[in-house]
C-alpha cells in the first residue's frame, strides 16, 4: 500500500514538474512580446475574455496568468475591469487541459509519444546553445513529455490502490464533502490543472462515482481563488479588487453548479450517451461548467466592478508608493511601477530642497507663483526635521536599487536594460542633490537671520536661483517644455549664479561682511549650483506628464 501511494505521489510530482517547467519555458519563447500581447489585448471584455483564455490554454496555468493580471491591474497598465475580465477567461482555459488528458491520457499509450518527446527534447537542447527559442521549444517538448509520465505513472498507481478500497464506504459521503476535497487539493497543489488530473484518473481508476468527480472538479474550481488571495496581499486596492472578484465568481458558479448537478449529469451521461466514457463526460462538464459561468457573469463585471470600487481603500504610506505594489516577475508592469517611484523620489528631493532654502514646496510646484513673489512672502525660517526627511530619501532609494536588482535577473530586453540604468542613475542624481543641499542647511539658515542687508540679498538671490530651476524642471516634467527648452532656460541660473558668487565676493570690501561669511555664501550658491545640475540631470532621465499628486498634508509630514 505504502509503495502504490509513493508511486501516485511520484507521479503527481512528475506532472507538477513537467507542467512547470513547459510553463516557464512557454514564458521564456514569448518573453516579453506574450506579456505585451496581454496587456494590449484587452481593450474590449470579449478580447480581454479571450485573451484569459488563450494565454491560460497556452501556459497551462490560469495562476499564472491570474498573477500576471493582477500585476498589471496594480500597475494601472490594464483597468480593473479589463482585469476582471481577463481572469474570468482565464477560468475557459483551464478546461484545456482537462481535454488533453482525457484524450490523450487515457485513450493513447502514453509511452508511444511521451518517451520520444523527452528524448527529441533532451537532444534539441544539446544543440541550441545559439538559439534561445530552440532551447525553449526543447523545454517545451520535454516538459510536456514529462507531464504525460507522470500522468502514466499516477494514473496506474491509483487504478492498483483502487483494487484495494472498498467504493461503498464513499457511497453515504454528501456531494458537498467532495467539493471540499477538490479545494482543499486545489489549494494545497496550487494547480487546478494537476487536480482536475488526480479527479480523471480517480474517475478512471472508478474510486471515484461521476457525480463525485463533478463535484470534487467544481471544488478545485473555488480552490483557484487562494492563489489569487495570496498574489493580492500588500498589493494596491484594485489588485485587491480583482482578486475579490476572481473570488466572488468562482463561490457564485460553484453553487450555481452544485445545484445543477443532477440535471447535467443526466445530460451528459444519457442525453449524450458518455456513460460509457465518464473522463470524456467529465472534461465536457469541466467546459460547460466553465462556459456557462462566464455567459453567466461577464454582463455584469461592470457593476462587480463598481461595487469592489467601494473596498479596499488604499491608505497612504510614507515610504515607497508603487514598487513595493508591483512583482518584477512581471517586468511591463514592474517599469512603469520603477519609472513612477523614481518620479516619487524626484519630487520628494525637490521639496526636500525648497523646504532647506525656506521656501513652501506648493507655492512653486503646485500654486506656480512667480518666484520673485515667492521670495517675498516666504522670509521666514521653515522648521523641519530634514534629517527625517533626508532619511526617508535615502530608504526610499535603496529600495529601488533592491527593486532594480530583483528586476535585472528577469529576461530583459537590451531597450529595457538600458532603461533601468537611466532611471538607475536618475535615482543617485536626485539623492546625491538633497545630500549635497542638507550639508548647507545651517549656512541658509545662519543668512535667513542676517541683518546685513547684502547678505540678505545674496541669501534671497541663492534661493530665487534653486527655485527658479526646480520650476524649469516642472514645467519639463508637466510637458510645458521640452528638454532643448529645459537646458536653454537652464543657462539663466548658470548666469545668475556667476552674478551671485560675483557679488559675494566683491561684499569683502563692505563692513560687517567677514571673509567667514563670505566663504559660507560662495559655498552655499556652489553647493545649490551643483544640486541644481544634478537635478536637471535627473529630470531628463524621467517621464513627462507625470501628475504631481503633492499636498500640503505631505509636505507638513516633514514640519514641526
């Protein structure tokens, strides 16, 4: 006994494997062309339906492409309708894989062709070292070969334990039981697919009576849900959404099934005349069950869709606002998420800096004032934790150089290489500008209570400089300008702060001025000069029409 349930344990292990590895070597070939595929694919539900559809029939997986929908969906790349959609498709899928083993499982000697695949595969990969899609094709063949292996080897080990049960002692079982079974092994094998096999084989092997198959293929139906559960905690509210609804459809069809047992049984068993052929009964049940469901709901995934708008708020967070919503496994959604949080850490340096030379970040980021007016009503010495601030700076940093580690052990295209050491660099630029500005913090501070009416002009003419430069950058960022009209309004500030260091040390001839101060001046216009290119340097790297979602709350966070 012992030996027969490591035999059906082996076998499942062989498909489970056989199906990974086809399923990462299917996502190897189409790379990122098959990821862009799905996102663009859903403009309309039914293209999103069919997208769901195809994208599990071809990877063999509906939890990877639920993952997968669910990652865009949190990056905004697809809406969550779409989303919704996507997954429902992905549901019509599955059923590929119920036709493939009830037809070639069990009506074809497995060994006449899953053999031969393993050995055709193992040889083609031995000469693809050249081509990547050959060597994913091999996978492919091998992977496959494997899947049907194990199915083989499961299958004979429970038609022997099947021998050894006594079927009446399930007779007395509720239907309900089995359904319970059917997602409690969906759920523990994260693979409705590999369950929706043990249920084949079991209706094979006769352990199991159609309608406990029926039952127990509707229960791994529901157990495809905790997948997604899982794929949406910590994630963004819409990612939350679509996982609820991935939930909701699934409960809602399962007991809509459950009821109908009876009455499609009759159909298919009789109607039909599949009794003598209960696996092929089974997959078509799998397939009705699967299609109906989806006529059933999809006309109202625009209202599910407004009803889960209600739930999940999102709440704010202080650090990171998009990465840490976003897996790298899926690299188009995990860019935009990058190239939003180096935006983020833009802004936050930005308003870092404003705050240093005393100036209120909205009166130029989001009241847009003139900043001669700007210099005017802000005199007064803005007390902040920069040390807070600057920190939160430097965590947020690192943790896009984490985020852009895990990104660069994805299969990346040369173009988006290139990007991730753009936004890459964007990031240190941006850091390196707040690093250098908190160091003269004490000397602004120092001028902002000077009675000396040169060094108070200096003090204003070094602010009205960095605020004049961070409104260049913008306006770049809002689309105003272009980055040729960026760099020519740049040289203002080059030529303003030639006049400033002129004035600065021409004011060692006046009184009350010492050659300290003086030295502090210079340092302090350097210091913002640099900073200033750094951040020009960062602002080219970046987006435009990028919304600036800053308010006053946020900045406060910095106050006393």
């Amino acid at each position: 006994m012992i030996a027969i349930i490591i035999n059906a344990l082996s076998g499942l292990g062989m498909f489970l494997f056989g199906m990974l590895y086809m399923e990462l070597a299917l996502k190897e070939a189409a790379g990122i062309k098959f990821k862009s595929w799905i996102k663009q694919s859903t403009s309309t539900t039914f293209r999103a339906l069919l997208t769901g559809a195809g994208a599990t029939a071809l990877l063999q997986s509906s939890s990877v492409v639920t993952l997968m929908t669910l990652s865009f969906v949190s990056a905004s790349l697809i809406s969550l309708h779409s989303g919704i959609a996507v997954i429902f498709g992905s549901n019509v899928g599955t059923t590929a894989t119920a036709w493939i083993v009830a037809t070639l499982g069990f009506k074809v000697k497995i060994e006449l062709f899953a053999l031969p695949m393993i050995g055709a595969g193992g040889i083609l990969l031995l000469f693809s070292t050249h081509s990547k899609k050959i060597a994913a094709l091999a996978k492919v063949a091998i992977g496959f070969g494997l899947l049907f292996m194990g199915l083989d080897i499961m299958k004979n080990a429970i038609e022997v334990l099947s021998q050894s049960i006594n079927l009446s002692e399930f007779i007395n079982y509720p239907l309900f039981v089995f359904v319970l079974i059917g997602f409690v092994l969906t759920a523990l094998i994260q693979s409705s697919s590999a369950a929706t096999a043990i249920v084949l084989s079991a209706l094979f092997s006769q352990i199991l009576t159609f309608d406990q198959a029926v039952a127990m293929v509707i229960g791994t139906n529901v157990g495809t849900t905790v997948t997604a559960i899982l794929g949406s905690i910590g994630g963004v509210p819409d990612k939350k959404r679509a996982a609820a609804a991935h939930f909701i459809f699934n409960i809602i069809t399962a007991v809509v099934a459950f009821s109908l047992i009876p009455f499609l049984n009759v159909f298919l068993l009789q109607t039909l005349g599949l009794a003598s052929d209960p696996t092929m009964a089974l997959a078509l049940f799998h397939t009705i069950f699967n299609v109906l469901r989806v006529l059933l709901l999809t006309p109202f995934i625009g209202l599910i869709a407004r009803r889960l708008g209600d739930w999940f708020q999102e709440k704010r967070l202080l650090g990171t606002k998009y990465i840490h919503l976003v897996d790298t496994k899926v690299p188009e959604a995990s860019f935009v998420a990058l190239r939003n949080e180096v935006t983020n850490l833009f802004l936050k340096s930005i308003k870092f800096a404003l705050l240093l030379a005393n100036i209120r970040p909205n009166d130029i980021l989001i009241k847009r004032l003139d900043i001669r007016d700007v210099v005017l009503i802000n005199k007064n010495t803005i007390d902040f934790d920069y040390s807070l601030a600057y920190n939160r700076i430097k965590e947020i940093e690192v943790e896009i150089v984490e985020y852009i580690s895990k990104l660069n052990q994805e299969i990346l295209s040369l173009e988006q290489s290139k990007s991730i050491d753009i936004l890459l660099s964007s990031t240190r630029d941006s850091v390196y500008a707040a690093k250098i500005l908190k160091d003269v913090k004490a000397n602004l501070d120092e001028f902002s209570q000077s009675d000396h009416a040169t060094i108070a002009r200096i003090y204003d003419a070094i602010r009205k400089n960095l605020g004049y430069s961070i409104s260049i950058y913008i306006k770049y960022m809002s689309g105003e300008y272009d980055m040729l009209t960026c760099k020519e309004k740049y040289k203002k500030a080059i030529e303003e702060n030639r006049k400033i260091m002129k004035e600065a040390t021409l004011s060692l001839s006046e009184k009350g001025i010492n050659e300290k101060t003086v030295v502090s001046l210079l340092n302090s216009n350097q210091s913002i000069y640099i900073a200033s290119g750094a951040y020009l340097d960062a602002t080219s790297a970046l987006s435009v029409q990028f919304v600036l979602d800053m308010d006053e709350e946020e900045i406060d966070g910095y106050t006393n």
